[in-house]
C-alpha cells in the first residue's frame, strides 16, 4: 500500500533551539496513529509539517505518493485535503455557526448543504443546538469541541488533533473518542498527538513515540491491545444532555 505520509531525512529548525529528526516515517490511509511523548517531544510540530504549514530546512515529505515541491499552488491543493486542530483553536468571536461556515464558505459550499453539514458536525460532537451561541460565552471543553465539530464539516481526508481531549471530562472524553475511532471507516485518516498513555489502547490506534525530537521507533500497535475497547463502541453517538 502507498503511504499517505512518507517523510524522509526529515530536519526542522524552530527558531528556538529546538530541532525535530525524523530519519524516517510512513502513515498509512485509512488509520489512527497516536503522537506520544513528553512536552517538547516534538509531537506539535510534527503535526504542522503533517498539515503542510511548515517545511523541513532539509529532507523530503511525500503526501499521497508524490513528493511535495511545496510550491504555492501545489501546498494550496492539498491542504484542502488536510485540517488541523490546534490544542488552543482560534474562534472567531461570532456565532459558533459562523466560526463553522466560515471555512466551508471558502470552498464555495452554501446554503442547505451548509447548514446541513454545520448542523450534522454539531451534533457528532454533543453540540446540537449550540448554532447561536457566541464563541465568548463557550466553556474552553465547548470551544475544543466546536474546533473539532468545524473540521468535521469540512470533510477532510486527513483529520490532525493536538490533544483533543485536553480538559474534557470522563464522559465527553469517551464520547469523543467513539467519533474519532470510527473516522477510519468514513474515510478519514487520523494523526493526533496525546498525553494519555492508554487513549492509543481505547482507539485501537497506532502508537508513534517522540522523544527528544526524535522517533523512539517505528509505528506499532499498542501491545496487547483489544481489537475493540469494551469502553468504545465502534458506531459514534452524539453526547446525551447528562454528558453535556
């Protein structure tokens, strides 16, 4: 099978003395794959190359079997097929329908589809409802959960999560958990970085460990995991009014 991601000789320079290695790394379609790793692993910024808004000072990365030559209008194309959601997402300070249109509107999606797409996103992650709420009036878990809910509804190929259930509880944590580990099957690839030890385990995902910059090793399963978690169904459900 073809990567979707084959990054090779991988060297990236911050600015702040930090420096990511990746000698070499392949991430298949159609997969959850686990960033983990301490703070200042490098898990954060090995997103943004994923999402194509950064490049190497050396090394090549390959999106969909073709070497990228980072130009303008090639970096345009695919990052249409890719979404990042940062673990501090930006809202607009409007209406938590417009932060959700506003991307789609972009790509020139209007009207019943729009609102289809804004409402069904919503509803995935326990937010049904919530269209006329301003982004001001959102607890931090909401505004995670309106980020992930915006780059649902653009549909995208590559979903990128930086902690995306940082200060969430238990229950929302699951919740969401079973609507991320159900994306493969829709056709969504699934890169996300953790703190959480066991949440590669509970998203039968696979793990990649960053250490120092560097990969500690290969991709691989989580040992002895189940090949479906007892506390995660495989068919998502919106969250119920208690777990809200």
């Amino acid at each position: 099978m073809t990567p979707l991601y084959a990054l090779r000789d991988i060297e990236y320079r911050n600015g702040t003395g930090f420096t990511l290695q990746v000698d070499q790394l392949h991430l298949h379609p159609g997969r959850i794959y686990a960033l983990a790793g301490p703070n200042g692993s490098g898990k954060s910024t090995l997103l943004r190359l994923l999402a194509l808004l950064a490049r190497p000072q050396r090394g090549q990365i390959s999106f969909g079997g073709a070497p990228l030559s980072f130009e303008a209008t090639e970096l345009q194309r695919h990052r249409r097929r890719v979404t990042l959601v940062e673990q501090t997402p930006y809202l607009f300070d409007r209406s938590v329908a417009h932060n959700l249109a506003f991307g789609l509107r972009l790509r020139g999606v209007r009207g019943e589809q729009l609102r289809r797409r804004c409402s069904l996103a919503l509803d995935q992650v326990g937010l049904a409802g919530f269209e006329q709420r301003r982004a001001r009036q959102l607890s931090g878990g909401e505004i995670q959960r309106v980020a992930l809910a915006r780059a649902l509804a653009l549909e995208p190929e590559v979903l990128l999560l930086d902690e995306p259930t940082a200060n969430l509880d238990r229950q929302t944590i699951l919740a969401l958990e079973r609507l991320i580990a159900d994306l493969p099957s829709r056709g969504i690839t699934v890169i996300m970085a953790t703190h959480d030890p066991v949440q590669p385990k509970r998203l039968n995902g696979e793990l990649v460990r960053l250490v120092g910059g560097r990969l500690a090793d290969p991709p691989h399963p989580p040992e002895n995991r189940p090949q479906t978690s007892p506390e995660i169904s495989t068919c998502p459900r919106p969250l119920n009014k208690r777990e809200r």
